[in-house]
C-alpha cells in the first residue's frame, strides 16, 4: 500500500506520467494506492480557486474506477492527534496527508521536498 500526495492524482488524473520519476512510477504499478480524504478536499479547494479543471468528486471516481484508487478510513480524530505533532509545515493539508500515511504505516509518494525532507517514508526517487 502506498498513500499518494494531491499533485500526484492530479497528474496521474490528467495523465501526465512524465512528471514521475521512473521509481515512482514503479510505485503505482506495484502497489495498492490510497488517498487520505484531506486530498479529496485539497483537489476541490484547488478547483474553486482555479488552479485545475476538474471537480475532486469526478477525479476521484475516475480514479477509483481506473486505478482501484481507495480512500484511508483511518477516523479523522485519529489524523488530526498525529498531525498536531507534525510542527514542520504550517500547510494544514500537508499536515493531514502527512499524518494519514503516518498513522498507517505507509509509505507516501509525493515530490514535495518539504515532505520527503521529515517524513521518512516519504519517497519519489
């Protein structure tokens, strides 16, 4: 199971495979992808402002569809106790991403530098 990061549905969503590293790539062949729901709200905060086209409901059951993309269950009151400690980012939607994958012990495919710079199961190379 790998957790993927926003920018990297949206891509996979738009098919722009060539912003993947050749691991990361690898990733999503080879494992069982999950979304935190804080993406889902990140992608439909994204639409509102303009900066993609698509709404986060469609991207996400296309995706679902396509990639048996799976949304974490892990309780909200349970991701928001773990993401308290995350004190490295004020970024309140990388704290909640960051502390999902965390709380289930998995790893995150994301090229945000920040977040591969503190959490360690952070990867995309």
């Amino acid at each position: 199971m790998i957790h993927l990061d926003t920018h990297a549905v949206i891509w996979l969503y738009e098919g722009l495979l060539n912003k993947f590293s050749t691991f990361a790539k690898q990733q999503i062949e080879e494992n069982d992808l999950v979304i935190s729901p804080i993406v889902q709200l990140e992608i439909q905060y994204l639409f509102e402002i303009k900066r993609i086209k698509c709404e986060s409901q469609m991207m996400i059951k296309e995706l679902t569809n396509q990639l048996a993309l799976e949304i974490s269950q892990e309780p909200l009151q349970k991701i928001i106790h773990a993401a308290i400690s995350l004190t490295w980012t004020r970024d309140p939607f990388d704290r909640l991403i960051v502390a999902t994958a965390q709380i289930s012990h998995a790893m995150l495919l994301t090229k945000d530098q920040s977040i591969t710079s503190h959490y360690k199961h952070a990867i995309w190379d």
